[in-house]
C-alpha cells in the first residue's frame, strides 16, 4: 500500500514536471514569436518608406537608374522573405543598396538640402534604430528559448514536444558592421545660418 502511494506521488510529480516544463517551452517560444513580430512591424515601416526616399530622390538624380533598380529590387527581396534566415540576408542587401543610395546622394546637394527628402531619411534612420532595438530583443528572446530547448532535463520535453532551434537575426553585412561616420563639416552648419 505504501509503495503504491510513493509511486502515485511519484508520477503526479513526473506529470506535473512536465506540464510546468511544457508551459514555460510555450511561453518562451510565444516571447520569441512576439520579438519577431517587432521586428516585423519595423521592417514594414522601413519597405514603406523607401518607396517615397527614391520618388523624392529620382527628379534629382536622372542618371542614376541602377541606384533606384538595385534598391528597388532588394526591397521586393526583403518583403518577399519567408524565415527569418531569408529576412537576415534579403534585409542586409537592402541595407547595402540603401548605404550605395545615400553615397550617391552625396553628389546632389540640391538633394540633401530638400526638406522633403531630409524629412524620409530622418524618418528613415529612426526606424533603423528601432529596427537595431528590435533585433537585440528578438536575438535575446531567442538564446533564452534555444538554451532552454538544449540543456537538460527541458531538452527532453522540447524534444518530446518538437520544440525546435529558432534562427538569430543577424548581421550579415560588413557595411552594417562598420561605425557609423560622424560628419562636423562647415556645410551642415551654413544651410542652418
């Protein structure tokens, strides 16, 4: 009788292990989820902009054609992506084009100085910050969920329960790797007297 109660405790304890083990694979897995879907909505913002960056840009820039065909290219690219490897890649070719854009832009004073344009790139540069912002929490959610799933014994419900590897969002080009430039010239400073 006394063995039949411990080895009653005993399973109501393995069930309950497990269903604890099973919730908290869950709630990672949807925190993760939830980071992606940040990063989603600013990558949205970011394709929704571009469009109106090279409307504004084009009736200075005539000769520059492949500047607009690469950077419209790599935005269809990037919306078109289906994992988040794919976005990782697509999203660093459309930061490439866009670094060529703006490198271009610098022969087009006229350009830089209208408002309309300043206001898109503004725009622009603060959805790549909250893009940054999004991708560190998407890329912390996701170590916390991928060692969960890895170390024991929680590795052994993910595997019963198919709880797999998620994919870091990550940098996969060397122009977004590089420190920002910082430019103090006197230009900037007369346009503002």
């Amino acid at each position: 009788m006394n063995t039949l109660i411990v080895v009653g405790v005993i399973l109501v304890l393995v069930v309950l292990f497990v269903i604890t083990m099973y919730n908290s694979l869950v709630r990672l897995r949807n925190q993760v989820d939830n980071a992606w879907s940040q990063i989603d909505v600013q990558l949205k913002r970011r394709h929704d902009l571009i469009p109106n960056l090279v409307e504004t840009a084009k009736g200075y820039m005539q000769h520059e054609r492949g500047t607009f065909e690469a950077i419209t290219n790599a935005r269809s690219q990037a919306m078109n992506a289906k994992s988040v490897s794919e976005s990782s890649q697509a999203e660093g070719s459309l930061g490439d084009a866009l670094s060529n854009f703006m490198l271009v832009v610098e022969n087009y004073p006229d350009l830089k100085a209208n408002q309309n344009f300043l206001s898109v790139q503004e725009e622009l540069a603060s959805t790549e910050n909250k893009i940054s912002f999004s991708r560190q929490s998407y890329n912390d959610q996701v170590l916390f969920f991928n060692n969960k799933i890895q170390v024991f014994p929680s590795n052994v419900i993910a595997g019963m329960f198919s709880f797999g590897k998620r994919d870091f969002f990550e940098i996969k080009t060397a122009a977004e790797r590089e420190v920002p430039k910082v430019d103090f010239s006197t230009d900037k400073q007369e346009k503002t007297e």
